[in-house]
C-alpha cells in the first residue's frame, strides 16, 4: 500500500447567461478525480486530496511536511499555484519554493507523479509553466517553450515500448483511445513506456533515491474519455504506477 497525495483536479468556472434583455453571472465549483481515486483505492492505497484553490496558501511548505506520504501526483495544476502564495503576491512576503521542496522529495527517496491536462507540463498557452523550474529537474520529461497541447478529436492509441516494465503487469491489450496529451520531449536516461506517434506518453527514471513519472495524458475528461475510464485496465494500471514510484 502507497500513501499518496493528489494535488489539482479542480477548478472554478464563470459563465454569463443572457435571457432576453437579462444578462447575469453564474459561477460554479467543479472537481474531477473521483475514477482516480476510486480506481487507486480499489488497489489498497491509501489517497489524500488537495484540491487545486487550496494549493498556494495552504500546500505544504517544508520537507518534513511531506512525510506521511509515498506519492504525490500532481494532475491538472500549474507550477504558479505553488509559487504564488497569497502573502508573497500582496505583501512580498519571502516563502519557500514548493516546487524546489517537490524536487527534494523526489531526491530523498519520494514518489512523483505529472499527469498531463491543460494545466500540466507547459499546458494551454505555456501558462502551466514548468519549463525550468525545480519540478522540471525531477521530471523524466524536458518540458517545452510553448503550448504543448496535442489535441486528437479523432482519437489517439498509445503504443506499449516497454511491455515487460512493471507498470505494465497485468494490462489488457490494447489501450483504449485518448483525444490529446501533452507532448514533452524524452531526458537521456529515462525509460519511454507508452508513446502516442514519436512522442513520450508514460515516461519514467529515477531522480535521487527515489522515482518519478510523467504520464502525457488525462485521467479523466477530456483526454481520458469513457472508454479509458471503463477500461478493465484502468484500476490496475494506476495501481502499479504507484507501487513502482513507491517502489513497491
């Protein structure tokens, strides 16, 4: 069993509607996640939620702060939300940098996961932003200078590389489809695990004493339509993702 930390997966919508001569403002809280967790707690993980609004004033700050956890995933939430802590930005107040404190988790011995969304990687128009950053340097990915959304309405078949690598025991064959990812260019020394045409779609390494993973694409909607949702191999895929990065 893995503890894990899920960080993102929600976001606030607003919307203007118009009835007549009438216009007014409707604002909405939305979460995803639940196939995830569902899905990783069908395998005997243990898995706590951060919601994304929670993260840059209460998403921990110092190393020691993280040690009821194996994993952390990191899905659907941008690198400013842990860089822009409320005091910082109205008071210029100092703060630790999270993303650095994420980094050395990875080095001393923690888990971590990216999954791809228009938050994840470089995102929608770059504005995920971890291009240089600390996150970055942990990643098995270089990410890119530009939006790096690979959107596939018509649908996208991952390719299994590396079938005999542990995340893959147990998997039917083949992989349902997905309607995008982000696309991230290989580092030397990783392992390319799944790839959608030439780019990486599951790549994983070792940083330090302990693990990370960068899976290109959604775990829910958009990218991950119903059919990856349904999918038999859906639970046990996640389920051994997590035990490799907690080494098990």
């Amino acid at each position: 069993m893995a503890r894990i930390l899920l960080v993102g997966e929600q976001w606030t919508s607003a919307s203007t509607e118009v009835k007549g001569p009438i216009a007014y403002s409707v604002s909405a809280y939305k979460e995803e996640g639940a196939a995830l967790l569902g899905a990783l707690r069908s395998r005997g993980h243990e898995v706590t939620r951060f919601v994304t609004c929670r993260v840059p004033e209460f998403f921990p700050e110092y190393l020691a702060d993280l040690r009821d956890y194996d994993v952390i995933c990191l899905s659907d939430v941008g690198a400013d939300s842990f860089l822009f802590h409320p005091e910082m930005l109205s008071r210029s107040v100092r703060h630790p940098n999270r993303l650095a404190m994420l980094r050395d988790f990875v080095a001393g011995g923690g888990g971590l996961a990216m999954i791809g969304g228009w938050m994840s990687f470089s995102g929608i128009d770059g504005k995920a932003r971890y291009l240089g950053t600390a996150v970055e340097e942990a990643l098995p990915v270089t990410c890119l200078a530009f939006d790096d959304r690979q959107e596939r309405p018509e649908g996208i078949v991952p390719e299994v590389t590396l079938p005999s690598h542990p995340i893959m025991r147990g998997l039917p064959s083949p992989w349902p489809f997905f309607l995008g990812y982000n696309r991230t260019v290989a580092k030397p020394g990783s392992k390319v695990i799944l790839t959608a045409g030439s780019d990486p779609f599951l790549c994983v390494w070792d940083h330090g004493k302990g693990r990370a993973a960068a899976f290109a694409s959604d775990s829910a909607p958009h990218w991950g339509p119903a059919e990856f949702l349904r999918w038999e191999g859906y639970p046990t895929f996640w389920g051994n993702l997590m035990d490799w990065l907690a080494k098990g």
